[in-house]
C-alpha cells in the first residue's frame, strides 16, 4: 500500500530534521503545509509533484555534501538544543 503524502513528508522531516515551517516554505512557499496537513487538507497533483521534487532534490544534494543540516535556527548553527 502506498503511503500518503503526509506519511512520505513526515518521514522527511525525521531524516533532515527540518521543521514543518521550514519545510513547508521551501518546498511550497506555505509555512503552514504541514499543520494544514495534519488538520485534514487535501494537497492536488501540483503540490504533491512540488513537495515529492524538493524532497527529492534535497535527499540528492544532502547525499553529494551540498547540503548542511538544518535543524532549528533558534538554536544556533544548525543545531538542536
């Protein structure tokens, strides 16, 4: 059974420990995607194909070392409390 976009973009969020905010902006300029997400919205054939590609550009550059983690900015460089 496939997973759905919501299951696929939290699994991403655990592997690049990105926030949701952070998330949402970069993939889809909507910092709010995720809590919207969870609350039940429905995402169309453009924004799964947005979300699915920047998920994928960024696993592809994360692997070639041109990506640093994220994390949480409040922390300091990149890091988790």
């Amino acid at each position: 059974m496939e997973r759905s976009l919501l299951q696929r973009i939290e699994a991403f969020l655990k592997e690049s420990q990105m926030p949701p905010s952070v998330f949402g902006r970069a993939a889809v300029h909507d910092p709010r995607l995720v809590s919207d997400l969870r609350g039940g919205r429905e995402a169309g054939r453009r924004m799964t194909c947005r979300v699915e590609h920047f998920m994928n550009k960024w696993r592809a550059d994360h692997y070639a070392g041109r990506i640093a983690p994220c994390g949480d900015r409040r922390f300091g460089a990149g890091g988790r409390a």
